[in-house]
C-alpha cells in the first residue's frame, strides 16, 4: 500500500509541475515567439473550435512537452529508486496527453467553482491571448492577473469546415510521447 500513495503523490506532482511549466512557456510564446503560436490560435478563427485544434500546432511547438517529460523522467531515474515502475508519471503524462482536446471541446462546457481549465475558461483564451493561459487549473492565471472567467461566446462562421490537421502532423505528438516513455524505460 505504501507503493499507492507514492504513485497517487508522482501523479499530483507531474500534473501540478507540468501546470507550472505549460503556464510560463505558453506565456513565453505569446510574448515572444507569437507568430509560432499563431497556428495553434486559428483554432476558433480560421477553423472551427474542435476537440482535434489540440493538434493544430507548429511541430516546434511541441518541443516545450518533450523538453519537460524528459526533465521529468531524468529527475525521476536520478532521485528515485529505477527499478519501481513510475505508474503516477506515466498517467500523469496520459492526463496531460487527453486534456488538450478537452480543453478543444465544446466552449459551453463549465466546470464549477472556476478552478479547473475547462473548454469555457480556454475559450476565452482563443478570443483574448493574453488571458487564461493555464492548462489544468485557473491558479498560475489568478496570481498573475491573467485570469478571465468568461466571455460572450461567437459561433464560427463557416459552420460546416472542421479542422484539418495534415497527417505528417498528426502523430507527432504522440511520437514524442512514445519516445520520451521508451526512454523512461532505456537502460543509463
């Protein structure tokens, strides 16, 4: 049982440290490299808002995850006992993986109490830039001053296109996922 607690704190902290880290590097890139970012931000504006925007992004984009799931797996093969299998960090990595196309999803659906980011808080985010920058939760945005909690919902215009991600795109992600988790389990 001790085993459980130690994996239930390995998944609080990899969702709470990956926050922290979306939250900076996403506020980097809309202050400094905001024509990179600028793709992900069609999202809502050239296409329709749609779970699959999560994967409308530059490919360079996706290098922040990578960077931090390596720092992350080097932290825990370097402070923590390797032989013990990481579950809390490999779900953890899993949550991280599924909430982007939550936060895609339809700009009506609200969690309650405001602390969550939900698909209404990153709504405002695609209509506003420089609010709600966070990625599970509304805490680094209520610090910072960032934080709005709603605003005026738009249709999209061309009700009938849908996002079209092209497929060299398509599984980028997921293979800089795959090998970030191949090289959790890599021999030193």
């Amino acid at each position: 049982m001790p085993l459980f607690g130690f994996h239930c704190a390995l998944l609080m902290i990899t969702v709470v440290t990956f926050d922290a880290w979306y939250f900076w590097t996403h506020r980097w890139l809309h202050r400094t490299l905001c024509r990179l970012h600028a793709v992900h931000h069609e999202v809502g504006v050239k296409v329709q808002y749609h779970w699959q925007g999560a994967a409308h992004n530059d490919p360079l984009e996706e290098l922040f995850i990578v960077v931090y799931v390596t720092a992350t797996i080097e932290a825990y093969k370097r402070c923590i006992d390797a032989s013990i299998v990481p579950w809390g960090l490999l779900v953890g990595y899993g949550l991280i993986a599924l909430w982007a196309p939550v936060l895609h999803s339809s700009p009506s659906v609200s969690a309650p109490g405001g602390v969550l980011m939900d698909p209404s808080k990153h709504y405002v985010h695609h209509r506003l830039p420089h609010r709600n920058f966070g990625y599970f939760f509304t805490a680094w945005d209520r610090v910072c001053g960032t934080y709005q909690s709603t605003v005026k919902f738009r249709p999209f215009e061309r009700t009938n296109s849908t996002v079209v991600v092209p497929k060299w795109r398509r599984g980028f992600t997921t293979a800089c996922w795959m090998v970030a988790i191949l090289r959790l389990f890599s021999p030193q």
